[in-house]
C-alpha cells in the first residue's frame, strides 16, 4: 500500500516504509530519501512482511494552510488536522487552546519546557500565523 502523494504539501523530504506481518504482531518504519526504498520495500514483501510507504513532509506550503483556514474561517474540526505538524487546536480538556501535534505513536501532545507530554484530544484547529517580521531600531 503506498500512500497517494500531497501536492499541496510541497515536495517531499524522506519516504517512510513500515514492514509488519500479515498478522500485525510486529513491525516498524524505515526512513530512506525521498526516491529510496525500492529494494528494500521489495526484500520486505519477499520474506512474508506486509509493505506501506507513505511520503514525509516539513509542512504543508503557507498557501495550502492559508487557503484551509480561509475556507474554514479560522478553526477546523479536529478530523482534518495535519499529523506531526505544529498547530493552534482547542479546546482539550484541561486548556481553552495551545499549540500541539498530533504524531502517530503518541497521539496528541504539547511542548512544555523540556518535554513533551500528552494532551487530551481537542476539537478544533487551525494553522499557526506566520511570524511576525523584526522591527528594526527607530521604526
């Protein structure tokens, strides 16, 4: 199974390739550049493993995430969140909002000094704003 590509995420960075066997009792990810894999998707496959690659992102370019928040009007259901993107979600059970991710091991979770530690799952999102730009000395 191969995960269909995201145009609006750019150009991918790496391709993950998860090898389980057929009756899901154990497995993992291997992470190759963005055009490997290949031999050893196909050495998986010939020794009983179930094979699924997905492509792997930095982001998704700023006029994807614009055009999703435009279209939503800012907050989004919690359905559509990016994984392992930093987001603004809301409200969990313990925090009106905060910036989280949603990562595939661990579920949602936010950064605190430190560490990162789980947070219960909110309902709502939306991309993070853009930076705001320096402003120089005497402006």
């Amino acid at each position: 199974m191969t995960t269909e590509p995201k145009a609006e995420c750019g150009e991918a960075v790496a391709k993950q390739i998860r090898h389980t066997f057929a009756d899901g009792s154990w497995g993992g990810w291997t992470t190759f550049p963005p055009e490997g894999g290949g031999l050893f998707a196909a050495n998986m496959r010939n020794a009983g493993f179930v094979v699924e690659t997905r492509d792997l992102y930095l982001h998704p370019t700023p006029s994807a995430v614009e055009a999703l928040a435009r279209a939503a009007d800012g907050w989004m259901p919690i359905e559509s969140a990016p994984k392992d993107t930093m987001i603004l979600v809301g409200p969990t059970k313990r925090m009106d909002m905060c910036v989280a991710r949603l990562t595939e091991r661990d579920g949602w979770e936010t950064e605190t000094p430190g560490e990162w530690v789980a947070i219960y799952t909110p309902t709502h999102w939306m991309p993070l704003p853009a930076v705001p730009q320096a402003q120089g000395k005497g402006k």
